[in-house]
C-alpha cells in the first residue's frame, strides 16, 4: 500500500485520541504525517505523535487540500458543516456522528460485517455506526449468515463514555460524592443521595444507578439510541423488513456496551450450531462457560473489554420457548471497536483499494 495523507477531524476529543493511537500502533500506510484538525479554541495545541508532537490546525477548506482521508469525530453539526467540504476537496470521509447514516447515498459499514459495501460511496462520506449496533453487528451478522435473522429484542447496557468525556467525569465525581454519603444514605435514602450530586450529561444520577433512559426521547416514546439500533441493523444487514424491539439503559460503567439479544431465525438454531457460527466470525471472542461438567466459568463483562479490539460474545443458548430462536450476550469497547478501531479499519480498506 502507498501511504495516505490522513486528517484527523476532532483530534482532542475521546475518540479522536483513540483513533492518533491507533493510526500509529496499527501502522497505517501514512504520507508524513497525519494532520490533526480540530476547532479554533484548540488550534495551536500540540498533540503527542510517535516521538514528536502534531500541532493542531482549525479546520478550514484549505486544511483539507491534498487529504486522501479525513477521519472525522467531531459530531454531527461538525460533520455535516465539513465532511462535505472534505469530499470536495478529494478525501475519502470517514464520519464517526449519525449525520450520514442513513443516506442512502451513503454507505454503513462495519468491517468484519459488511466490508464490500464500502466500495459504493457517491459522495464520497462513508459512516460509522452506532457503538451499539456495531458491536452487535459483529455477533449477528455470522448467524444471520448461518440461520436467516427475522428479528431482534435487543437491550443495552451502555456506559457512561458512550456520552464522550463529560459522562465518564460525571459518573466518577457522582460516585466520590456518594461514597462521602456513606451506607446508609445508599441503601436507604436514594432521593438524598441524588439530590446530593448534579446531574448535567444524563438526565438523573448515573452513580451506583441505572437509567432506563438512552439518547433523547423521539416519537413512539423511543429514544434516538432505540432508533439506530433499529435502522441501522437494517441497513448494515441489507433486511429492510428486520424486526426489531430495542430498550437502551445507561449503566454506571466507564467504558464498554453490553448487549443481550434474543435473535429470532427463519430457520431452527441450536446452540451447538451457533457456536460452530460464531467461532469461525471475524473479530469475534466467544467467552462462555458455566462452571460446571467440568467447563470453566466464562462470560464476557465491559471490564473484559476495555482496550480490545475484538467483540466478546457468551450467554450462549437456546431460546426456552421458540426452537427459532436464541439467547446471546455480546460486549465491546464503545470507544474502540464501536468508534476508533473501525474508523481506522475502514480507512485501511480505502488504503487497499
């Protein structure tokens, strides 16, 4: 592969961070070096690269000029703003937001799941999924593959980094506070607790708590994170017709997105035959034990996850009351495999081309 002259659009951000990392630990076929875009506050900031420092640019037209590939982690009014300035000027654009996601006219890719799809980008924007769907994707599309996925009742467990920095210091400085509170005000006195702490990024304390509350309420009284996971598994899996029933929870963890799924098939599932699935799927661990006949006991935890790049799958089985149907646990690092790492795989599949 010739080497590539990549923007890192959003470079300072969680994800951004992620994704320098990775552009220097996975060796991606680089032209110089990258170039790190992010607003006018942060411009003059330098950045950490291999040895060396990257002074940070604003992001202009003209910062794009001679760009093969801009990664952009910016968020959605950012990236509708440039991605399309970028396309423009002739980069390739990898947009990590969901301005782009459904667009017909523009392709949602994960790259163990639906690679070839990349190919066919008209305007030159290729977008990112959701964390969530993504990492359950990875476990899906394999069965999907095997038996014929006819429907979905999806529920996440998700962290509080899926809402980028600000959540992870909420949940950190809300449970240091609570700890103060001490035993008695937690197990007996949680409107005390809560009214100790100020909740800014979630909508109630996400400490030593759990909210049945993900995203923002839309129509139907689902949220918007209810909303990808059911448009954007539609059109990563090619099933427009996929049924799906999705309930999003925020949950008090730092990084990594749990999933329990019942997957629901045209054709009859075992648990023996999903395992023979899943264990040839790309990007993909299974982790799934009882601790008894003499198995170890294994399931997959975010703690399991954090800084991997494959998906964890476990909580294998089959369905009590529908032969069609099966049970599965899946996690990922929302950071990594839901954000970054992808973002950087589909920009090694543009470098192949």
């Amino acid at each position: 592969m010739s080497g590539l002259r990549v923007a890192v659009v959003g470079a300072t951000g969680a994800v951004g961070t992620e994704m320098r990392r990775l552009l220097d630990t996975r060796g991606f076929p680089l032209d110089g070096d990258p170039l790190f875009l992010a607003s006018e506050r942060s411009a003059g900031k330098k950045l950490p690269w291999k040895d060396g420092e990257v002074e940070v640019q604003a992001i202009s037209a003209e910062a794009f000029e001679g760009v093969d590939v801009a990664l952009f982690s910016a968020g959605g009014s950012r990236s509708k703003e440039w991605a399309p300035v970028a396309a423009e000027a002739g980069a390739v654009v990898i947009d990590n937001s969901s301005a782009f996601r459904m667009d017909d006219e523009v392709p949602l890719v994960v790259s163990e799941v639906n690679p070839e799809a990349i190919a066919n980008r008209p305007k030159g924007i290729v977008a990112n999924p959701n964390c969530t769907t993504m990492v359950l994707m990875v476990a899906a599309k394999p069965l999907h593959a095997g038996f014929g996925l006819t429907e979905m009742v999806a529920t996440s467990y998700q962290a509080a980094g899926g809402s980028g920095m600000s959540g992870i210091t909420e949940l950190l400085e809300q449970a240091a506070k609570m700890v103060d509170l001490g035993e008695d005000v937690l197990r007996s006195k949680g409107a005390e607790a809560e009214a100790s702490v100020q909740a800014e990024t979630f909508s109630k304390a996400i400490a030593f708590n759990v909210l049945a509350h993900c995203g923002n309420f839309t129509e139907e009284r689902y949220t918007d994170e209810e909303w990808k996971l059911v448009n954007e598994s539609r059109k990563i899996l090619s099933q427009p017709a996929l049924r799906v029933s999705p309930t999003c929870v925020r949950v008090p963890v730092v990084v990594g997105h749990a999933i329990n799924a019942r997957l629901t098939f045209a054709e009859p599932v075992s648990r023996d035959a999903a395992l023979e699935v899943l264990a040839g799927a790309p990007g993909l661990v299974i982790e799934d034990g009882t601790g008894q006949d003499g198995e170890e006991l294994a399931y997959p935890t975010p703690l399991d996850s954090a800084g991997r790049d494959e998906v964890l799958v476990g909580r294998i089985r089959e369905d009590l009351g529908d032969r069609h149907s099966l049970n599965v646990f899946v996690v990922g690092d929302n950071l990594r495999k839901g954000a970054a790492l992808n973002a950087i795989q589909l920009a090694e599949l543009v470098a192949a081309e």
